[in-house]
C-alpha cells in the first residue's frame, strides 16, 4: 500500500516552503500587495490550506509545556492510552498536541519557528502512533479526527519529517476516503472528502484532488426526506429526521465554506448556484436556528446539551469567508458579522420561521429569540444518546418553549436541571426518568405545525406522549412584544401530577410575584401561589391569563456533569448553581385540565407593573376543538382549529374553516388585509374556509367566490405538496 504514494516524493523541498510562509506573512503584515508564487492553481490552493493552519498566535507556554512533559517514548503524561472505547480515546489528545506544535514549528512569529527540539518531539509523538496505530471504537476518530490532524502536520511539517514515517503514517490518514462507512452522503462525506483533498495537496495528486472537489461541491444540494439538507433549510444528520442544524449541519456548512475559500478564482471554484444555496442555508437555516443568530440555542441541540460549553456563542468566522466569496445576500450576511463581533444589542432581526421538514419554530425580535421544538409521526423526538452523552433527554422535544434576552439564560444549567421540567413542556412527574435507551421515540400524532407569514406565526401540538399515558393540546401565539402559551385537553391517568413548566432557567436577580394588587419580592426556596397576576424575574414577565395556581422554585442546585454525560472527559466535580423554575401543577388522575399563560420578554418591572392585559390579548378560545388569540393593538387573529368549526374574530366578523388548519389574519376593521394558512397534518391539498368579509387579496394559489347575498367570501387555498407540504401560504401583501 505504501508504494501508493510515491508521488510524496514530489513536494516542496523543506527550503523553499518555509521560505514562502515567511515571505507570505512578511508581506500581509506590511499591506504589500504581491503575486503568489504559486506555479498553478494547485499550489495555490495548497498555500491557501498551509495559511490558514497559521492564522492562530501561538501559546508560548502551552508549547514549552509540552516540550517539558513529553515522556521519551512520545507519548504525554494525563492520556489514558489504554481506553479505546466510545466514551474514552483520549488519545485525540495526543494527536492535537502534534498539530498544536507543528503550528508552533512553521508560524513566522513563532519563537519555536524552525525549532530542532520541537520538530524531535513531533517526530516522536508520530512514530508512537503509528507504532501502535490506535483505533478507537467510536468510527469519527478513526476516519476524521485522527487522518484530519495527521493531514495537518503532514502539510505544515512533513516535507521535513523521515520519509518513512511519512509513509507509514498515510495508511492512517487513507481511513479517511470515500467509500468509508462515515461517507455517507449528506453526511460526513464532506468532511471525510475534504480530509482526503488536503492529503492529495500534500502528496501532489492532481487529478484524484479534482476529483474529490467535485465530491465536495456536489454535496451542497437538497435531500428533503433523507440524510441531509433540506428543503426549508434544517439539516438532517440520520434518517430519524431529529434537527442537527447546528451541530452536524454547521460542520457541514464549515465544511464547505472552508473549500469555497480555497478554491476561489481557481480553476476548482464552485459554482454560483451551489454558493447560493449554501449562503441561503447559513442564513435561512444556520442563523435562524441561533439565539440572535449568534448562541447555540437550547432548543434545537441534542446530546451535546451534556458537554461544558454547548450553548457558546459563534464567531464571524464563517460569515467572513462567505462574504470573501460572494456578494449574495451581503447585506444579511454583514448583519451577521455585526452581531457577532459587536454584540447582540445590535440585533435588528425579526422573523418567524417554522422549519417544517423538522418540527422547529423559532421567532426573534430585536430583544428576544425564543423556539418551540415538537415531534410527529414525521419525525423522532429526540437524538438517540450516542456515546453515553445526553442521557436525560426523554422529554425536550416535548413542545419545548426556550426563551433567550442574553443568550446566556441556559448556559450550562444542564447539570443540575430537572429535566421533567422542561420550558414549554407538559410532563407527567416520574419517579425517576426511564432509561437512556428509551429517549428517542417516534410521535403519535400528525397535526404538529405552524402557520407564519415570515413575520408574526403560531404553533400546535396534538401532544400525545409516547414516554406516558398523557394528551395535550398546546398552542403558542407570537406577537412582537409577548407571546401567548395555550394547553387544553390535557389527560392523564394515575397517581403521578403532571406539570406545565413556563421556565427553567438560570437565576438572576429578585423574583418578584403580584397576587391581587399586592407585590412582593419571594424570598429563595419553594413557593405555592395561588391564583398570581405575574410573575417576574430576569427582565421577563409572566402573566397568568385564567384563573391557575402555580408553585415556584428558585435557589441553589446541586448536580453532576455525569449524570448526563459518561464520557471519561465530563468533569467529575459537582457543580452548584442558582436555579429558577416556575410551573402549573394539574395534579393527578388529569381530566380535561387547561393552562392559560402568557410572556413577555425583555421588560422591566416597571413595563410588567404597568402591562395591561385587556387593552392588547383577548383568548378566543381555548378547547380541544380550537385555539385562538386576538391582538388588540396589532388588528391580527391568530387560530388553531383541530377539526371544523367556527370562530367569531371580533367586531362582527366570522372565520368557518370546513376542516382542520391554522390561520393568521391581519385585520383593518371588517377587511382581512393579509392571510397565511397552513394544514400541519399534511393530508389535505386545498383549504377550504368562508369569512363574511369580502376579500380582495393578491395571490396566485387561492381563488375567492363572492355570495353577494349572504355576504359572504368563499375561499379556496391550493396548499403545497410533497417537499413543501406543513409550510405556510401567505395571501395578500
């Protein structure tokens, strides 16, 4: 096999590629503009590749570190290098270490640039592996994280590494190929692929290098109903159709952003059409997906909720490199950058934005994001806890309801969260969770939805939960200062209550709570209130819209990483925090139980003492047949029929749907100015509902018949099939 790569004879000689990173720097630090001296677009590439390694300063200490700690064999003090399996391999480590001081070697203000010592312990550290080769039982090292650090000393420093250990380490790296069993494609095929590019830049190979750049540029398409990117711009990892946007999908939008920059104006660019799509999904999918476009929200992760750090904010790296690529969409794009490099108070964003391939709902104001995440019998509730990771998430996609000002409001609460109190979320209170192995499950039901006119939206749930003998029906209202939760035919047998949870979240400030027309700061520990006007912590307020008790808790937790995350690197130590959570207990035995409540966000105690309910929401109805809010001030309705009926909106005016759908309609007077309509269970091909307004709305895919006599409009909505069925058709301006 090593005889395969012959052609590494043909690289730059060590001379001449450390003479061009230092003229390279040396003349991008000065501004001076010069030609490449790259010979072909090849080389160019690879330079572009070589750069990008070096763009990071180098930790002066962290690289004497471990030059001093090194063990003669090459190994590194701390690494258990016996543990191979799916919950260790540390040994990702060790092969870090070897591209942390590789970088340290080449960087041109590096004071280890060219260091004997430092290219000796890289060596050392690389015969150690190839001697023992370690393969872990976990695939993803073996075919990505181990030959993608490999591949990064080889290019940075293998031009002066001993030929033989060059070759005996390229079998390793060739784990990465693709017809690997993690090349699947719309997968990691694109990681995979572009492992195997870098390896053939490094070995000269320019014909199998092309090849593969087709590979990569291919994978940028839609595969609605596979693995993959889909056709509202969710990402789907596995064919459980859970969201992985902004865990495997952002890896693979990185993925390719990476090659559209170093291929740009070479003869291996991608085309215009596959950059389009890639900047609609970063911005359509990946951003929409983030709190303010910028956190890694709650609501729309996994398993990762149980590593330290998963709800980080994200840099304007990517964003940078799509703007260095393209103009389109530029200016959505810069807004982007802004807000991750000057912060989120510069959040001019509002949207609502139902990722119907998925299940997500999210909606952003310039002063708060908040999501909705359900299931259906379209798709699985959660991920499977691969890995020992994310073992207690039987319920958050139980119509979960995160609600961000900060970004920060769930940052690491995971360790001591109870998770059968989930934001949004109805749960019947067990004992104790079921196993890990019973986290993933398929839904019940197939009217789970929302209807949105990329504005204002609303969501429903016919929750029935697959973990409990537990119904519901549940709907949230989105407005621009507050939104309205709803639950109605809520059921449930036996002994154990069932809770509604408005929030869990971390503690911050006094908690305040209005009972009549008395306030009071609560004081930590465990509260009942009965019947309460608002509660308020945190800049948010919230409102109890019909008569409920509710119990409060807040103070300190304490809990454990491993609780939720077996991995061998989870911390060990307990962690205590300030916890705040506030619910409606229904009690036992539930029959026909109901919760009425709404929030609003971003407010001060001021703003919340002087909201007033009757002068902007009026509840429609609530029932098992239909749900619906009016906004007094923003002239809009808002309904949820779960089966036929009728609805009076106000001031003389009808809604009859002859089935089940939601609407929105914006109003002025008894004229509906403008209309979306969606049907979440997906069986219908054309709506059917009457208003006694008479409509004049533009649009293609509706037509409206005039009874003249009965005064009454008859509309007719063609709604949309296949790959867009569950998302919404917008009438009028």
């Amino acid at each position: 096999m090593i005889q395969n790569y012959s052609t590494a004879k043909g690289r730059l000689s060590s001379f001449g590629s450390n003479l061009f990173i230092g003229l390279l720097f040396f003349f991008l630090s000065t501004g001076i503009t010069v030609a490449l001296p790259a010979s072909t677009d090849f080389d160019l590439v690879k330079e572009r590749v070589v750069k990008e390694y070096l763009t990071s300063e180098v930790d002066k200490e962290e690289i004497q570190q471990l030059l001093t700690s090194q063990n003669p064999d090459g190994t590194w003090p701390g690494i258990n290098y016996q543990d191979v399996s799916r919950t260790g391999f540390e040994h990702y480590f060790h092969t870090g270490n070897m591209v942390t001081l590789a970088k340290a070697y080449q960087h041109p203000n590096s004071t280890f640039r060219g260091s004997p010592k430092v290219k000796q312990a890289i060596s050392n550290a690389l015969d150690h592996w190839v001697q023992n080769d370690y393969f872990c039982d976990n695939w993803w090292y073996n075919q990505i994280g181990t030959p993608n650090n490999l591949v990064a000393v080889m290019l940075l420093l293998g031009d002066e590494l001993p030929e033989e250990l060059v070759q005996a380490t390229q079998p390793i790296i060739g784990r990465a190929h693709l017809n690997a069993s993690g090349a699947r494609p719309s997968g990691d095929r694109i990681k995979i692929a572009g492992i195997l590019a870098k390896n053939l830049l490094f070995l000269g190979e320019k014909e199998k290098f092309e090849t593969v750049l087709k590979v990569i540029e291919g994978e940028i398409k839609f595969s609605t109903g596979s693995r993959g990117l889909q056709r509202d711009f969710s990402f789907h990892h596995r064919v459980d159709r859970v969201n992985n946007t902004s865990s495997y999908g952002l890896g693979y939008a990185d993925a390719f952003v990476e090659w559209l920059v170093y291929t740009a104006a070479t003869q291996y660019s991608f085309s215009i059409d596959k950059v389009e799509i890639l900047v609609d999904y970063y911005l359509d999918g990946i951003s929409k997906n983030l709190a303010f476009g910028k956190y890694l929200e709650a609501g729309a992760k996994n398993r990762s909720i149980a590593r330290p750090g998963a709800l980080h904010g994200l840099d304007a790296k990517t964003p940078k490199k799509l703007l260095q690529a393209t103009d389109y969409r530029k200016g959505d794009l810069e807004e982007i950058v802004k807000i991750r490099e000057e912060g989120i108070h510069k959040v001019s964003l509002s949207y609502g934005k139902y990722f119907w391939q998925t299940e997500f709902f999210t909606y952003q104001r310039p002063g708060f994001f908040t999501s909705v995440r359900m299931y259906s019998i379209r798709n699985d509730n959660m991920e499977v806890p691969y890995n020992s990771e994310g073992l207690m998430n039987h319920h958050r996609g139980d119509g979960t309801n995160h609600l961000s000002i900060t970004g920060k409001e769930y940052f690491d609460i995971f360790p001591v969260m109870d998770f059968q109190k989930i934001p949004g979320a109805t749960i019947l209170q067990k004992e104790k969770l079921p196993d890990p192995d019973q986290i993933q499950k398929s839904g019940y039901t197939d009217f789970v939805g929302a209807v949105t006119d990329d504005l204002y939206g609303s969501v429903a749930f016919d929750f029935i939960s697959p973990h409990d003998p537990l119904k519901a029906r549940k709907s949230w209202f989105f407005f621009d200062k507050e939104y309205v939760c709803l639950g109605a035919g809520i059921n449930a047998k036996g002994k154990q209550e069932v809770f509604t949870t408005l929030n869990q979240l971390l503690l911050k400030g006094e908690v305040y709570a209005q009972i009549g027309h008395q306030m009071k700061i609560l004081e930590s520990g465990k509260h009942g209130l009965k019947n309460p006007d608002w509660i308020y912590h945190d800049r948010v307020g919230y409102f109890m819209l019909a008569p409920q008790d509710v119990e409060l808790s807040f103070g300190e937790v304490t809990g454990n990483w491993t609780s939720i995350n077996r991995q061998t690197r989870a911390p060990q130590e307990d962690v205590t925090k300030e916890v705040f959570s506030l619910w409606v207990n229904h009690g036992n035995n539930v029959r026909q139980e109901s919760y009425a409540y709404m929030i609003l966000p971003n407010a001060s105690l001021e703003e919340t003492k002087a909201y007033r309910i009757d002068d902007q929401i009026e509840i429609l109805a609530n029932t098992l047949e239909l749900q619906a809010v009016r906004h007094k001030q923003l002239l809009q309705v808002q309904a949820n029929f779960y089966q036929a009926g009728k609805l009076d909106l106000g001031d003389g005016l009808e809604l009859t749907m002859d089935g089940p759908g939601l609407v929105l309609l914006h109003l002025d007077g008894q004229n509906i100015v403008k209309m979306a309509v969606s049907d979440p269970s997906r069986k219908l091909d054309k709506m059917h509902l009457q208003l006694n307004s008479k409509l004049n709305l533009q649009g293609t895919q509706h037509r409206v018949a005039w009874d003249a006599e009965h005064w009454i409009s008859k509309v007719t909505v063609q709604l949309p099939e296949g790959e867009f069925a569950g998302s919404s058709v917008i009438l009028g301006d």
